[in-house]
C-alpha cells in the first residue's frame, strides 16, 4: 500500500521578468498559429480551378 504524505508541491514564486516571457511565448504562439490556419484556410481557393479528370478522360474518348 501507499502511505499518505502531507507534503506539498513547491513551485516557489515567479521572478519578475516571467510575466513578460510567458506573455511574449504566448503571443508569438498565437500569431504563428494564425498565420498557419489562415494559410491552410486560403490555399484551397487561391487555386485556379480545372477540369476535373473524370470529365477530361471523357471527353478524349468521345473524340477517338
């Protein structure tokens, strides 16, 4: 069996300049996350529009 403890995890407390690091990881994080959605998002529609192959093969055989 386990036997109970009664100790506690200890962080200790942040220093000073952590706000400002965690603040600038956390948006440099969000921007480079909405660049890579938006550029997955666009990339389908930028595309010029074709024929599809099916309509294609079709229409070469109608030909021969």
């Amino acid at each position: 069996m386990t036997t109970p403890t009664t100790q506690t995890l200890n962080f200790g407390t942040p220093g000073k300049g952590r706000g400002w690091k965690d603040a600038f990881v956390v948006s440099f994080l969000a921007i480079v996350l909405g660049a890579f959605v938006a550029e997955i998002s666009t990339s389908h529609r930028m595309a010029p529009p074709g024929q599809p192959v099916a309509a294609a093969a079709s229409a070469t055989t109608a030909r021969g």
